[in-house]
C-alpha cells in the first residue's frame, strides 16, 4: 500500500522525504490521479482540520476516494468537540489516574506525536490516548479535581511543537511511517483486507480456534487476513472490513471497532447499532412488545416499580441483568424472599432490571440469521440438571447438548418468527433464541455475535457457513468501493 503524507507545508515535512512521498494538499484535492479504489494510505499533516480548511477537505475528500485517512473526518469532529472528546477519554480513567499520579500540580500537559510522548513514563498514556484519537499530532490538557481530568484535546501542527521537541518528532514519524502495518505479512496481494478482531483470553468467544476457517474461505475469496486484538485500534483503518469474533458489549472496546469501523466507511460484522439494540434486553423487550412478536410475560424493574411488580409474574420467575450474556447475570428465583435477595444484589450493577416468566423447555432453539435469511439452526438443550443451557456451577458438565439441522427441518413458524425479529434489528449476522412450548413459538432473545463453533453451527453447513459470512462482507465492501452504500 503506498503511503502519502499529504500537508500545505511540504518544506516543513521534507525529513520524511527518503521513505515517504509528500504531496503538496492542494495538489492532492486537484489532481485525477489519486482516484477511487487505489490502494492508498493518506496521513494528513495540515495545519489545520476547521472546517471547510484544506486539512478538513484533504479527510473528506480521502474517505470518498476510498483511501485510508489519518485522522479521519470521524476523529476530527470527535476531537472539535470537547464534550465528546472527554467522554471518549473516560474509557481509559483508570491508566490516566494511574501515570499521572504523581503529578504534584493541578494542571498537566501532554504532547502526543505519531502515538508517542517524549517522556518515557508517559508512553504509555500517549499510545492509549492514540487509539482512541488516531490524530498524527494533538496535544491533551489535564486537570485535577479530586482526580485527574481530561479539561482539552487539540490537534496541532509543526509549527506548535517547541524547537526541543522536533529531534524526537522526527524519530517518532520514522518509526509510524515505517513500521510494519500488519500483524501478519502477506503471501498474496488480494484486493482488500479483512481484519478478525479475537480475544485469546477469552473464556468464552463466540468462535473457537476455527475461525481460522473464516480466514481460509475469506483468502480463498479473496481478502488479504488479519488477526488483530483490542491494542490494535489505531490500525483500524487499515482494512476495508472487520468481522468481530469476540463477545460484544457497548461498554467496551468491541463497540469502539466496531462504531469506528462503520464511522470509517468499513464493511464490519457486527455493526455498532446491532449491538446497541441486542446488548440490552430493556431494549429488546420493548422492540419485540411493539411489534407484537411473542415473548415470555416480562416486566421492567426499577427500585421505584419493583415492589408494584413483585407479585405480578407467578413465581418461579427470571431475573435478569439488562446486559447479561451466556446465562451470566440471569437467575431463577422461586419465592418472595428470593427475589428481595437477588434483586438487591442486581441493584448494584444496573438501575434496571427485567423479570420474566419462567418457561420451562427441554431445549431453545437458535436460529442464525444472515442477511434476512435463515442461514443455520441448532437446538441447544439445558445443561445436565439444570435449568438453562449453561451451568457455570457445574465443574463437569457446564453445557447441555445439541444438535443441528438443515433449515428446511425446522418448524416453519419458528423460522418466521426469527426472521421477522430480527429484521428489527438491520441485515448482519444474528442469532435468534426461540422456545416452543405447545405449538407456540416466543422470543427469548436475539445475540449480535452468535456462537459460530465447530462441530455444532457448521454441521450441517461446513465450509459453506463461513463463506456465506464472508461474502456478505465481500458484497458490502464492493458496494462502498463502488459508491453503492
């Protein structure tokens, strides 16, 4: 990928020279040269991003070019304003209370050049502050009120950065311009990238290690694959698709990709409004209730409702946390004084909380939904003695068996249920959870980044499963570079 550094101060950027090429902004933003679907990097070292300024022009104008953009039009007006800049910012409170704590006065200046600071003790803060800004050149000012406080964030330009600075700003600029971009090198060049954002640690994921699969089928249909992980934010821009194989939460990184990702014109699975609708079951309840979709009998609780509504569902009832996931944050309660227990407990993590009608079943079904379609099906009985598909108390037997069918199998109201659920919902890859209970079919909800694991979705599908995932993103990344989205 060629990497231009485009600025209305070439001769201040001339240093770059021997392993960047630097283009003059005007001559960038005229010239037919640079046209859509060329493979190419543009980091943007105007004096100044204002609005309707050259630098301003130079994001814009990459964006539509297809070109990928340092600092996007996204990160620009993140940075204007300051209200969203410092809520941004809160994600990293607790590195930025932990390096500056020795700080003695009220007031704290940082300088982030290519994500670098030149103090050493503050690296750290500066690579953190990087990826959630992926500016070349800002500058964070800090306050202390009983702790410390993000007060400004602004771009700057060369003609900011103080004469001592400019020996490291030129080391810092080498190293980002030369530096390896991608986790992994590239045996072929393939028209675009594809970036899988995994977590190794995680308990839990949504795929096991056969998410290599997707990156065999996506090679084979051509993208070049990436593995990335949560500290490679700032490399996002890199690709031209990111599919998420890691449990999704809006109060978490997983969000952050993905809403930068679609900020950044990115054909992504799963998209950040998928997400926020699927995260939270308050959300949820309200979507499937308005739109008359069966659902088991629920109430939402607040510490002001919750004695009106204590005795409104029979008992034994469902608790739930709002944005519980894998049975975590989900317990059966079977009298009063349970319910006073747990509901106390579940105050302390959320203002809200849903109760359900207990519906006992053998198993639920899982229906995945790709593109408006019923794409696999699975049917996932409860864990051995147990009420739900996983127990987490168990030290043997933690899930309940399965098993998987073609579509054409599967009771017809059940498929339409999902698929008219989950149209409320966009056309990416959803799981729809589903009992049946005397001919009746309910929702029991619907998961953004349904399971995908081998040996149990792809049973019945193989290979085909993954491809069809990938060529949803495929389809999508060829209409944005064809102006079509």
């Amino acid at each position: 990928m060629q990497t231009l550094l485009v600025t209305d101060q070439p001769e201040l950027w001339q240093f770059t020279a021997a392993y960047t090429d630097i283009i003059c902004a005007s001559d960038y933003i005229a010239k037919e040269d640079y046209s859509l679907g060329q493979s190419i990097r543009v980091v943007n070292l105007c004096q100044s991003y204002k609005y309707q300024s050259l630098g301003y022009y130079v994001s814009l104008l990459a964006q539509a070019r297809n070109h990928k953009i340092l600092p996007s039009v996204t990160t620009i007006q993140d940075l204007k304003n300051q209200a969203i800049a410092k809520v941004i910012s809160t994600e990293i409170d607790k590195d930025i209370q932990y390096y500056l704590k020795e700080l003695k006065g009220k007031n704290f200046t940082l300088s982030v050049y290519f994500g670098n600071n030149i103090a050493k003790r503050y690296e750290c803060i500066a690579k953190k502050l990087h990826q959630l800004f992926p500016a070349p050149l800002f500058r964070v000012e800090f306050h202390f009120q009983k702790k410390w406080i993000v007060k400004k964030i602004n771009t700057i330009s060369i003609n900011d950065i103080p004469e001592p600075h400019l020996e490291f700003l030129k080391e810092a600029a080498y190293n980002y311009f030369t530096k390896k971009r991608f986790r992994h090198a590239k045996k072929y060049q393939r028209p675009y990238d594809l970036a899988i954002l995994l977590n190794p640690d995680e308990k839990n994921p949504p795929s096991d290690n056969k998410a290599i699969e997707f990156t065999k089928v996506a090679e084979e249909i051509g993208f070049n694959v990436s593995h990335i992980e949560k500290d490679d934010f700032k490399s996002l821009s890199e690709f031209d698709a990111l599919l998420i194989r890691e449990t999704t939460s809006v109060n978490h990184h997983t969000y952050r990709f993905s809403r930068k990702a679609m900020a950044e014109g990115l054909a992504v699975i799963d998209d950040p409004v998928a997400i926020l609708k699927c995260a939270n079951k308050v959300y949820l309840a309200e979507l499937l209730q308005k739109h008359k979709i069966s659902m088991p009998e629920t109430r939402i609780l607040s510490r002001q409702n919750a004695d009106k509504h204590k005795d409104s569902l029979q008992y034994p009832c469902v608790l739930k946390i709002p944005d519980s996931a894998f049975s975590y944050g989900v317990v059966k309660v079977k009298s009063q004084e349970e319910f006073k227990d747990k509901i106390n407990e579940f105050w302390k993590q959320s203002d809200l909380v849903i109760m359900q009608q207990y519906m006992p079943s053998d198993f639920d079904w899982r229906i995945g939904v790709l593109n408006g379609e019923a794409l696999y099906a699975c049917k996932y009985y409860m864990a051995k003695d147990h009420w739900q598909i996983y127990n987490w108390d168990s030290k043997d037997e933690s899930e309940g068996l399965f098993e998987t069918l073609p579509v054409e199998k599967v009771p017809k109201n059940v498929i339409e249920t999902a698929l008219r659920a989950a149209k409320f919902i966009g056309k990416s890859l959803y799981g729809v959870d589903l009992k049946e209970i005397d001919g009746k079919v309910y929702v029991i909800e619907i998961n953004d980044n349904p399971s995908i694991d081998a040996g149990i979705e792809d049973k019945v599908l193989g290979e085909q499963l993954y491809r069809a995932v990938i060529e949803k993103l495929w389809t999508d990344v060829r209409k944005v570079h064809n102006n079509e989205l």
